[in-house]
C-alpha cells in the first residue's frame, strides 16, 4: 500500500511540525538550566580548601562538596537560590544566589578559633558518613593528627591511620601498616601524586611526612576509584598545600630530638605562592655534647626538604610543582656506614576548559636509593636504586547535576637496580646484579552518578598493562624453580606482557536521613613486590617486579556495611565486613637467601591468599571530647606449594582482635588533653620446632610456617597541649607526651638461644624497645 499526501495533508503536517518546535522550544526554556561554579579557599591564605559541603537550601540537602581543587560546580533552574556552607573550623556561610545564566562565584571562608571542636576524622559533609558513596575511606584533618600523642612527640600522619579501624601498625615504633590483611608492600604511598617506595625514617620510628606543610590525607581501603592501581590492599594519598599568596607565614616546632621549620608565602601577590619545609633530627648530637662515650663516633639521624610552588598562570589555568628530598644516615666512624632516601620532583597542570571539562597533567621523577659499608675483616660495599618516570593525563566531566565522569591514562617506567656490591679482600670481588626494566600503563574510566535520592553508585573500570623489558638476563624454570635456561634480552625488548581488566563498583543506599546500606566490589593488580625477611620491613629489603616468571599479585575484594548517625550528625557508627580473595602470592621457601643472589625467583614460592573480617567504629566528632573506638576481627592466610605442606597458614601480619580507643578532651581554652590506648593480637610467627648438631655447633630447624604467635600487645599514650600565646599573628605552643605511659614491655624481637646452663635446653628470650617515653616540643607560627 503506498501513502499520499495532498496540499491539504501537507500543510497540517507543516503547521503540527511548527507546533511541535515551539513547544520544543518552550519546553527547553522552561527547562533552561544554569551553572554556578567556582573555588572555595581560605580567606586569609587563599589556600584552596577540599570537601567542603554546599548545600542548596530548601532542596532536601542537596549539593555538591568541593574536589581536590577546591572547584565546585553546581546545574539548577534559572531561578533564586540560597547556598549553605558549613566547614568545620571555619565560620558558617549563607549566599544568596541569582541564577539567571552561567556565573562564576568564588567561596571564601574565614577561620574560626573553635578549639577542639574543629577536630574530626571527616573533611567531607556533616553526613559523609553516611551519604557517601565510596566506602573504605578515611580523610584525616591535619588538626586532628596535632592532637594525637605518638611516640617522640612527633606529629605523624601514618601513626594516626594505624588508629584507624582496619588498618594495623606493623610493630613497635614501625611506620608499616598493614591494611586488610594485605601486607605492608600491598600499599600505594602518595605525595603529591607521586609514590614513595620507603615512607620512613630512622628504621620506622619516623614517617616521610612533615604533617607541617599537608593539606590533605585521604585513606582508600576499600573500593578504591578506577584512577588509582598499582597496590592491591590500599591507596594512601597525601597532598601538600600550595603556600599563601598574600601574606608570608614561619612555623615551626622544636622537640627533644628533632625540630622543623616551614616558611610560605607569595611569589607574586595573589598569583603566585611558594612553600619550602625542612626537619632534622639531632639526638646523636646532643649525646656527643653531654659527653657518653659510645656516641662520639656514631652519627645518627635524618633529615627532609618540601618544597611546592603554585602559579595562577590564567583563570583557567594552574601550574604546580613539588619536590622532596630525604635521606636518613647512621655512621659507626672505622666501622660502618648506611644510609637511603627518597627524592622526587613533579609538575602538575590543571585546566578549566569550560564549564563541563577539566584536564590534569601530570610528569613526575622519583628515586629511592640505599648504600651500606662495612669493615668486617673485609671491605664490604653495596648499594641499590629505584628510579620511575611518570605521566598521567586525566580528564573531568561534569555531565550534569547528579554525573561526574572521570577518564584518564598513565605510564610509568621502571628502572629497578637490585644490587651492585663489592668486596675488597685478599682476592678482590663484586656482584652486579642484572637491572629490572618495565613498563606499567593504564587506561581507566569512572562516572559517579546519583540515581535517585536514595540510592547513589561510583561504578568504572582499570585495565591495565605491565611489560617486563630488556636489557638484560632472564631465566626459564623447571617445574622444581630451578633454572633450566636463560636469554639475554637487548635494551627495549618484550620479554612479557601482562593485561589485566579492574572493575570498580561502590554503592551507598540511604535507608533514611541518618542512615544507609553501602556495598562494593573491586580488583586490584600489582606488579612490585617487596621481599622481606622482617615483618615490620628495613630500607635494605628488596624490591623485584613481574618478569616471565614471578605473575602479578591480583585481589578481588568485596564488602559491605551499615553506616548510622545521631544527635545532628555528632556521633558517627558504622559496622562494615568485607572478604578478599588473592592470587599469586608471595612468599620465601624454607632457608632462602635473597640478598647478592641475582636469579631471585628460584628463592621464591607463589600461591594464594585470603582475608575476611568485620570492622566496627564509633566516633564522636564535635564537642570538648572527640575521639574514636574501633575495633577489627580479621583473618589472613595464605595457601602455597611447597610451604606447611600446602596447607593453609597464618600470613604474619594476621591478627585476630585489634582495638583502638582515641580521646581528645578541650579542658579549657588554654589546655587539651589527649590518650590513645592500643591493643592488638600478636603477629603470626615461625618458631623453631628442633635442633641438631654440625661440628658441635647447634643448628634451629623450623617445621611448621607462622604457625606461633607473639605476645599479645597493649600501650597507653598520653598527651597535652598548652597554649602560651595566640593572636592573630602569633601562635605560640607547648607539647607534652608520655608514649607507653603505664611501661608496657612489648615484645620487639624473640630470639631462640642455647641456654647456657644447660646445653640440652633452647631457651627464648624476648627483647623490648620502650617503656616510658617522655617527649616535650614546643611549636610556633607567625
């Protein structure tokens, strides 16, 4: 059947085809939405400020939180608004808001002396807790970290985390986590975008960080976002501030054995900004003043530079760049020498195309690098580097009100020297090992999206690519990890490549106001592993990458949680379980040796691993008493051929109860009070199970991997804060702290000894780092 049309159809066509227009065009005008966007910053120091909430009024709380840029971007109706923004430690805001086309419209926030009441363990919204979709992550205020008494008086971001429900320090004074049940090598360490291979000071005692001069501090242990990979248990990201642009600052702090100085301030005023941070430590000097003996020919200490630059290039455009440098140095004059440390430099380009599209851009260089010498009836020398180049280009998308799309990709190029020692003896030797070349890239995608009021996901995906590269030699293993062949592969050559797709998924469902359900999904890959006889790690433990034989580590984490809120957003409790399934694990086969040994996979073993658990956390936010009570039971085991007979055993850094109480009380407005009371089932450990004799001498043998455990470990710290003078341009501070107040002697070390009464009997003695540790500093800043 054919259709036909005459003059007449046509022409009511044509008049319903313009009817149609103009309602198209009433129904956009009607529907006409507008953008408002902007930065929020301090109003003194123009530093721009993450997380803040701004909330529309009289749209049942909806609103968006400032990124780490502290932009935020808003889609509504033409029409009249009024926005809410309420930050803790800084005064209330109401904003009127006329919005009949796009405008800009920047945020200034002026600070508020609130004492105590200003320390939380949130930066986002009043009720992130419990509106917000990622799960498994903690942000940390630098006030808060302050407040926290750790060992030595020294503020210190990763001794606060290993507070943190979930997360689990990695021994006495250790500045090692462990997340998850992953272990301590299973965590990315950021600063300024760039990873730290050792985040530690003077065996672990200090962490890389100068809590001075950070602005942020964000945990990911959970569903960590598509943009970040490379570690499987957690993402650990700390940013740095950019430095006032009006005004110049000093601060600082003088302690027992170690002191800081920071200095900020403008470039060019208003446009321009730099920070520089430096700390030292001086305890071996002092010694050497007050005369002990044994300290005249040592030498111990550390030492860090920050530095970060900020330019305003444009409206649009900013340009940052950030560089550390550390080194830690111990010295036993005509004896030994050993130090190490991290240097990296990155610039970073943001640009505000238009009101939807932002683009990042990133180049970073870092290095982390150990030497040791010693005289031993010998002249015995070695050193070991890491040198990565990185870039990354990641766009944003704001697609609307309720989507945000976030699209990148990056590359990094590893170039990983294990070993070169020398020894000078009668006969004259050295050992090279072969460098370890790879290439890590990624591509990735996320999109957050609220679907409805209730219900809001962040779903995206990771895929990755490693390739193992020449130069060098690289070995064929039979089915025993003994070495049937080599090839010598040229510089740039493919030796394996591995791919690998990453699905993220997180979900947060609001059962009402003060509470929601969250669930998430994710896989994580990685390709550097660290191998360590210690459980707490040392800076001489040694790194090697995926190559045709060692696979990379692949964990597929799933969890889910109740989150609740009460009296106004004052209290904060949440019970979340998760379970995580692993593969490729590594670990030693029964007498390994791994230092000067260049073909290392025969001295490793692969298999697969599991950890479960439940975390429980109640924190109370606002008021003179602040604080936190966490509690985890967890497990973590691993199952490898060729190790306890391939069945499972204890990981050992499996703990089974680990409880944290933190308190932090205004007494009044001149004095704070602070405790934290630690307590946590021992580490898994391998005891020997018998001896025998060779030539006289007694030799351990050990049977059955982790399968014993530490003592159990508990520690009270307490602290308090006097403050001397505080205006508007002088602030002025005294620090008080007792680590282990009640002389707790944990155990450090266990070691198995024939007992010298008795040769027939082994005897285990347990060794112990601190008792009562006073420290005192006194912090300032103008």
């Amino acid at each position: 059947m054919r259709l036909r049309f005459n003059y007449s159809s046509r022409k009511a066509w044509a008049s319903f085809l313009w009817l149609f227009c103009l309602f198209l065009f009433t129904a956009t005008s009607v529907a006409q939405t507008y953008k408002i966007s902007g930065t929020v910053v301090d109003s003194q120091t123009k530093e721009t400020l993450i997380g803040v909430p701004i909330i529309i009024k009289d749209r049942n709380g909806n609103g968006v939180s400032s990124d780490e840029n502290g932009k935020y971007s808003i889609s509504l109706p033409k029409g009249e608004y009024t926005l809410l923004v309420d930050y803790i430690g800084f005064e209330k805001r109401q904003i009127e808001i006329s919005l009949h086309k796009n405008i800009i419209r920047d945020i200034e926030l002026k600070q508020t002396s609130i004492g105590l009441s200003e320390v939380v363990v949130s930066a986002e919204r009043p009720d992130a807790n419990v509106s917000a979709p990622q799960t498994g992550v903690e942000k940390l205020e630098i006030q808060q970290i302050s407040k926290i008494p750790v060992l030595l008086g020294e503020k210190d971001i990763i001794k606060t985390i290993q507070l943190m429900p979930g997360v689990q320090g990695a021994g006495e004074g250790s500045s090692g986590f462990y997340v998850r049940g992953g272990s301590a090598d299973q965590n990315l360490i950021l600063l300024d975008n760039v990873s730290l291979y050792n985040a530690s000071h003077l065996m672990g005692f200090f962490s890389t960080f100068n809590s001075e001069v950070l602005r942020d501090v964000t945990l990911y242990k959970g569903a960590m976002p598509a943009q970040y990979g490379e570690r499987l248990a957690s993402i650990l990201d700390v940013q740095q501030r950019n430095g006032d642009n009006q005004k110049y600052h000093v601060n600082g702090g003088l302690g027992l054995i170690s002191s800081n100085l920071n200095v900020e301030g403008p470039i060019q005023k208003g446009k321009s900004s730099f920070l520089v941070g430096a700390r030292r430590t001086y305890a071996d000097a002092i010694a050497r003043l007050s005369g002990a003996k044994d300290a005249q020919n040592a030498y111990l200490y550390f030492y860090d530079l920050n530095m970060k630059l900020n330019f305003a290039l444009s409206d649009k455009d900013q340009l940052t760049v950030s560089g550390y440098l550390g080194k830690d140095k111990m010295v036993l004059k005509d004896a030994a020498e050993t130090n190490w440390g991290n240097t990296f430099l990155t610039v970073n380009w943001n640009r505000s195309i238009n009101n939807k599209w932002v683009s990042k851009t990133s180049l970073a260089y870092n290095q982390y690098d150990y030497y040791f010498g010693m005289e031993v009836g010998m002249d015995l020398r070695g050193k070991a580097k890491i040198k990565d180049y990185g870039l990354k280009q990641e766009f944003l998308f704001q697609q609307n009100k309720t989507s945000q799309w976030r699209f990148g990709l990056q590359s990094t190029r590893h170039d990983l020297a294990p070993g070169d020692y020398n020894i000078d003896s009668e006969q004259k030797n050295s050992v090279n090992l072969h460098h370890r070349y790879s290439l890590e890239n990624a591509i990735y995608a996320s999109n957050q999206i609220k679907i409805s009021d209730k219900l809001e996901v962040v779903y995206g995906l990771r895929i990755s690519a490693f390739m193992a590269l020449g130069k060098g030699q690289y070995y064929t293993l039979d089915e025993n990890n003994e070495v049937l062949d080599s090839i010598w592969y040229n510089s740039g050559k493919v030796v394996k490549t591995y791919l690998n797709l990453e699905p993220r998924l997180s979900a947060a469902y609001k059962l009402n106001d003060v509470s929601s359900i969250k669930a998430a999904y994710a896989r994580t890959v990685q390709n550097m592993h660290l191998l360590s006889y210690s459980a707490q790690g040392t800076p001489f433990d040694r790194w090697t990458s995926s190559s045709n034989n060692v696979k990379p580590q692949i964990a597929d984490q799933v969890s889910l949680g109740y989150f609740r809120n009460f009296s106004d957003n004052m209290f904060e409790f949440s019970v979340e379980g998760y379970y995580k399934d692993m593969r490729n694990q590594i670990d030693f086969k029964d007498n390994a040796d791994i230092q000067g040994y260049d073909v290392i996979e025969t001295e490793i073993l692969s298999g697969k691993g599991r950890a479960y658990g439940v975390e429980l956390s109640l924190k109370k936010r606002l008021g003179r008493l602040t604080g936190w009570i966490g509690y985890t039971l967890s497990k973590s085991e691993k199952k490898i051929n060729g190790i306890n007979e391939g069945e499972w055993y204890n990981a050992f850094q499996d703990r089974t109860h680990d409880i944290s109480i933190v308190g932090m009380y205004e007494l009044n407005p001149k004095w704070s009070l602070s405790a934290a009371w630690v307590f946590y089932t021992g580490n898994a450990i391998t005891y020997p199970s018998g001896k025998y004799q060779i030539n006289g001498k007694d030799v351990m043998y050990y049977a059955e991997r982790n399968g014993y455990r530490m003592p159990n470990y508990h520690r009270l710290d307490l602290g308090a804060t006097c403050i001397l003078k505080k205006t508007s341009k002088f602030h002025s501070e005294l620090v008080f702290g007792l680590y282990n107040a009640y002389g707790r002697e944990n155990a450090y070390m266990i070691q198995f000894r024939t007992n010298t009464k008795d040769p027939n009997k082994t005897t285990a003695y347990q060794y112990s780092l601190f008792t009562f540790v006073p420290s005192i500093s006194w912090n300032f800043k103008f």
